[in-house]
C-alpha cells in the first residue's frame, strides 16, 4: 500500500469520526457555490479541510468545493463528500472520491470510501484493485476479484 493510499485512509477514517455520531448542525448551512458548479454547503468544507490537511503534501489539489488549492507537480483531485445532498437529507449513501494524478500526467491511485458502511476501495498501478473496510487496520485488505475487469 502507498504512503498516498495510507493518508487517503486517514483522512477518511478522520471524516467518519467526525459524522458517525450524528451532524454537526452548522454543516446544513450551505455557504457560496463552489468550483464544480454546486453550492458547498459546510459539511463539504470540514471534510474538504481533512482532506487538505492529510493530502496536501503529495501535491496540487483539485477540489470540487474550492478549486485548486496548494502547489506541486502531481494533481490530486477530490469530491469530499461525494453525495453530500444525500448526506444532509440523512440518506446513508454518501462517500468520498479521490484520484491521484503522476508528475507524467498518468492516473496512478484512485480510491472511493463510502461513509455510510465504511467500504473502501482504492486503486493503484502497482497493486491493483482492492477492498476493505475503514478502522480494520487495512494493513493487508482483501483481493477484490470481482472489481478487477481491467487495469488503472
């Protein structure tokens, strides 16, 4: 597993801390409309923040809310909470998207994590498809044979 792929997995496992004991109500107020086009509503930034925090240093990132955010030559593109209208109607399905771009301009790490079970799934051109579950101590996650139709 990478060092990019572990901090991924944190930063998810810090936003699921985060929620799992119920909303904080400031995350229902919407604030301005973000980079892709939709009204970023605070639960967005929080995890937007987490996001930051733990992936900053692997490069530029790209996020759906607030655009491009620090310097570097890899591109790191997030959606920090994939759903979050499901989200903040209390639909449990709702995740986080995160793909990893190379100084080459080649995807090399993707991972989506879905917050309302704690599924995992993430990607890697060295190792392939994989699954697990958040707080599992994804050290050696399982082999998702049916996910593996193709290669990154």
């Amino acid at each position: 597993m990478t060092p990019f792929i572990e901090a991924c997995i944190k930063a998810n496992e810090e936003i699921k801390e985060a929620i799992q004991d119920g909303f904080d109500a400031s995350w229902f107020e919407k604030t301005e409309v973000g980079a892709g086009g939709d009204v970023s509503s605070k639960l967005d930034l929080m995890a937007e923040a987490i996001f930051v925090k733990h992936l900053g240093s692997f490069g530029q990132i790209e996020s759906e809310e607030s655009g491009l955010i620090g310097e570097g030559k890899a591109k790191i593109i997030i959606d920090p909470i994939d759903g979050s209208s499901n989200a903040l109607s209390l639909f449990p399905f709702y995740g986080t998207s995160v793909a990893k771009i190379n100084e080459e301009g080649l995807l090399d790490s993707a991972i989506v994590c879905n917050l309302g079970n704690s599924d995992i799934f993430f990607t890697t051109v060295a190792d392939g498809i994989q699954q697990g579950k958040l707080f599992s101590h994804i050290s050696h996650p399982t082999y998702c044979t049916t996910c593996r139709s193709g290669t990154l």
